[in-house]
C-alpha cells in the first residue's frame, strides 16, 4: 500500500485513495475498525442474467488482497462502490476525476508499474477507453 500512499495514509498528489472508508484508518493503526474488516465476509455475486450491478458485484468478489481498482466506468460501476463495501482486505480505489475521460488505461499502466507487487484491474467504460487506446500497447509491451 505504500507505493499510493503518503507519510500517515494520506494520498499522493492529490489521489482518491479508498477502502470503503477504513483503509486510511487500518494503515494509522485502527485497531477496531481493522478488526471490523477482517470479521466481514466477501458477499457471494448474484446469480442469474448478466447486468452491470452483477458484474461490479463479481469484480469485488474476485478481486485480490491489496488490488488496485483504476475505476472509469462511469455509469455501469456505480454498483461496485456497495459490492465492495463489506471486503475484509484492504485495497486501492482510484476514480476518475472532474468529468475527464480516458484516463483508466494510461492510469492502469502507471500504477503498474509504480507499484509492480500489486495486481491492477482497471474498470473501463468503452467510450471513454477510445480516447486512449494507445495505453492498450504500452500495456502489453511493459506489464507481460
């Protein structure tokens, strides 16, 4: 966590850094809102028809221990900010700022490489991505 993070928790460079509220107290030593983390439960995804709620619901069960989420998915995503509000393990949230697009596939290859331990999972909208694309290159040449 430390490669996103500032001196006491606080976020680099201006960087919406979240775990549902109590990361920045887990890593200044929140005894007790650490304990409520690690009592909760990964919520099972629902079942039936594909819908952008089930998907935000099976990213946040599947996602990994310390993953960093680079979140642009705009209208479809608003589901994974409760889907992952019970995770018991601390992870990385960043979100797209103002109403700039484009910005999840150079912001995935970034922290991917500034924090080379952690697995990214970048949660991209179609529109916005075509802004980018060449990100997509650069991706596959550095982050094999």
């Amino acid at each position: 966590s430390e490669c996103l993070l500032g001196e006491g928790g606080e976020g680099k460079d201006g960087a919406t850094i979240s775990n549902n509220g109590n990361s920045v107290n887990e890593m200044k030593g929140d005894k007790k809102a650490s304990k409520k983390k690690k009592n909760s439960k990964r919520r099972q995804p629902s079942k039936g028809r594909l819908t952008a709620q089930k998907l935000c619901e099976a990213i946040a069960f599947l996602q990994p221990e310390g993953a960093i989420i680079v979140d642009e998915s705009l209208t479809s995503g608003t589901a994974y900010w409760n889907a992952s509000s019970t995770l018991p393990t601390p992870f990385t949230h960043l979100t797209l700022t103002g109403g700039a697009i484009g910005i999840g596939p150079p912001l995935s290859l970034g922290v991917a490489i500034a924090c080379p331990g952690r697995r990214v999972i970048n949660f991209q909208a179609d529109g916005s991505g075509m802004y980018t694309l060449q990100a997509l290159w650069s991706q596959v040449r550095r982050c094999r």
